[in-house]
C-alpha cells in the first residue's frame, strides 16, 4: 500500500482525516523524512501548490466535492464534518490501488492486517464467508502482497465447471486423453505455476477429485489427464469456501485429510451486516469506481449513508454495489440522496428485529430528540443545533421514528 504525505496544513485540519487513512493502513510519511517514494500520494490543502499534480490530493472545506484523478490533474475533495465517513472514504478510495481491499470497520482492519502478514509467507490459505464479502478480493490482495506478486494470478470456481471438465481443467490432459481432446490442454495448475492458484468453492469440488487435489497439494506435482510422469509445479494455493467446511466434513461431503491441508492458515469474512463501518467506505469506492468519465463524482448524503447502514445486506457487497450503480443511474446530479437508493427487498421485512445493540442505540437517539424537542418548544432549528446535527439529518430520524410508529415531532408539539 502506498505511503501519504500530508502538509502541515492538511495535519491542522484534516487529522481526522489523516488518522482514518493510518488506522487503514496507509503509512503516513513527510517531505522532511526525504525523498518520497515514486508511488506515494501527497495531502496538500487548497491554495497550496502539488508537488506532483498526478498524486497529489487537494483537500478543503465548503461545499460538498469530489473530483478523481484524470488526465495528469490533481484530485480534489471538499467537505463539511457531517460527511466526514464519505469524504474518508473517497479518499481512501481515490488513495488505493484497483485491486486493494477497502475496508474502515475495526474487524475488517484486524483481518486486512493479518492477511498482510500471511502474504508474505508462503503458506496454503483457506479462506470461508459468506457470498459476495469480498473472498476473492482478500485472495488477490495476499498474492499481491506476496513474493509471486509477478506470477500469475488464476482462480477458478468449483461449482462453473462441470464435474467430467473440473479434472482436465485443473491437471491439464494430454492430446487423444479422452473423445474431443483434439490437442493437449496445460491445466490451471500448470498455468499458475510460479504464481497463486484460488480454488473458488472448493465444497463444491466431487469428492473422487478431492483425492488427486490432495495429491497435488502434498506432493508439489501433477499428472495430465492421459499421462503417466508427474510434473513439478511451483503453485500457491488459496481455497475459499461459502459453507462450513467442518461441517461438510462431518456430513461426509468433504475429506478430512484435505480439509487440514487447505486450512493451514484459516480466514474468515463476515457478513456486510456485521460490519457497518466498512458500508460508507465501500460505498464510495463503488461510486469512484462506476462514475464513468464524469468529471466530478456524485456525493454520498449523510441520510443515504444512514440508510445504506440501516440495511442488513442479504446479498452483501454484491448487493451494495447494485445499490450504488443504480443510484448512479438514477442520480445524474451530483448528489446521491435517500430517494435514489432502491433496494431489492423492501425494508418493512426487518421491522421485527431482535433487541441488537444498534436498535438500543436508536431507541436512545430517538429519546434524546424526543426530549430535546421539548425541551426547545417544537423548534427544529434549535434542536439539531444542541444535538450536533443539520436539520436535514434531524428530519429523516424524525422520518425513520414515524416508520417505526413513534411521531416524535407531533408529541412534542402536542
């Protein structure tokens, strides 16, 4: 990951700032530490001059904006304390390579920083999550963190590929090997050599097959379908897996032997739901990433990060990231509010939800408005000012507690 430099004024008013991107990882280095690095992205505030205009990030207060880098130009970004998580994440996003992980919940973090440190070994890697929470990402970013970073990178899934294919198609076959084999066939372990091979799905893989990937695995070579010498390969392996694999174990579906040969060092992905921190900071990465060639990229408003927090993902980054191309669509200003995020599934099904620890939150805040409202005879105006808020995230709590059956305004008014 690269290193940011900021100037002294960016430090005076953006540590926040600053502190989110070092708690991400970003090393954060100074001018006066030396030359920088080639790849390393410079914090600068407005009316200073970049020191290298194409890694050079302007940063100020005023009115909500977010411009990328394009065409050798600075980016820019300008922003308010209440979008402070959307202007952190833009600037991690913008801060990022395309294939890093974004990740600002302090679990997600923990496990971005243990993955770093699995990189650099050279060990065989079981990673298990659910769907869609980035398993392949995590894989992608420990190769590139690794030795074979210039080696190649293959992933197959399991569960594409049809079980008379999985075979050839992972061990490679010779010419005449079977009816169709017109010409011989290298195999993915063979076109990974010197590199990482991710194993997608693996409960997913018959288990005659599992035998000869065990093989594979503990003897560091392959036999083609059709041939009979074994041949040498220098691969990494990383198996990601959607379902207990322990449990698949136990029901017989899948070896033991082999279990413990992949889950040398297990990892584990958890479910967007439970991971809120991450939704701002990905969020606006999807956006940086889907804005096309608009000049300047739409905003997040505080009420559609509330709601993008509020929701509990059933389809988790996969999920958000239709979420965002949709508002794109649907938002062709430069703002993405409450009103351009549709969802599939409506969120009356999660009205009866277990007392978690971000419901008793919310019965809090909502008391909180409830007396300060009384407090200040009805006035709006006067309660978002004692309450920290803009009158605009002040309404949609008002909206959300109405959803909820509980009219807030009309009680203090009453």
């Amino acid at each position: 990951m690269r290193s940011i430099v900021p100037s002294a004024a960016v430090l005076r008013q953006k540590y926040a700032l600053v502190s989110a991107l070092r708690a991400q990882g970003f090393a954060i280095g100074s001018c006066e530490d030396g030359k920088p690095g080639a790849q390393d992205l410079f914090l600068i505030a407005d009316g200073e001059v970049p020191p290298a205009a194409a890694r050079t990030l302007i940063l100020g207060e005023g009115p909500r904006t977010a411009i990328p880098f394009r065409d050798g130009n600075p980016a820019r970004l300008r922003y308010g304390h209440e979008d402070s998580a959307i202007g952190a994440g833009f600037a991690s996003a913008m801060a990022r390579g395309p294939y890093e992980p974004v990740a600002a919940d302090p679990e997600s973090l923990a496990l971005l920083a243990l993955a770093e440190r699995v990189a650099v070994s050279d060990i065989t890697v079981l990673i298990n999550g659910p769907t869609g929470t980035g398993k392949e990402v995590l894989a992608k970013a420990i190769h590139l963190g690794s030795s074979r970073r210039d080696g190649p990178f293959v992933a197959i899934n399991c569960a594409a590929l049809p079980e008379s294919m999985l075979e050839a198609m992972l061990f490679g076959h010779q010419k005449g090997s079977f009816t169709g084999a017109s010409s011989g066939g290298q195999g993915f372990f063979r076109a990974a050599n010197g590199g990482t091979l991710l194993l997608d799905e693996i409960a997913e893989m018959p288990l005659g097959l599992q035998a000869k990937l065990l093989r594979a695995l503990q003897e560091r070579e392959v036999v083609p379908i059709g041939g009979t010498v074994p041949e040498k390969i220098d691969v990494r392996v990383i198996a990601c897996a959607n379902r207990d694999l322990q449990g698949e174990v136990t029901a017989g579906r899948f070896r033991a032997d082999l279990y413990y040969r992949l889950a040398v060092f297990p990892l584990a992905t958890k479910a967007l739901a439970e991971r809120p921190g991450d939704i701002a900071a990905l969020a606006a990465a999807m956006v940086l990433r889907h804005a096309g060639a608009r000049s300047a990229l739409p905003w997040i408003t505080a009420e559609a990060v509330e709601i993008l927090a509020d929701h509990d993902w059933p389809g988790n980054v996969r999920e958000l990231e239709n979420v965002i191309q949709r508002a794109l669509l649907l938002a062709p200003g430069d703002t993405i509010g409450a009103e351009h995020l549709i969802f599939d599934r409506r969120p009356e099904m999660r009205q009866e939800r277990p007392e978690t620890l971000s419901n008793i939150v919310q019965m809090h805040e909502f008391q909180a408005i409830r007396e300060t409202l009384a407090e200040c005879n009805g006035s709006r105006i006067e309660t978002a000012k004692r309450l920290g808020i803009s009158e605009r995230t002040l309404r949609y709590r008002l909206a959300k507690a109405r959803e909820q059956g509980d009219d807030i305004a009309q009680a203090a008014s009453a």
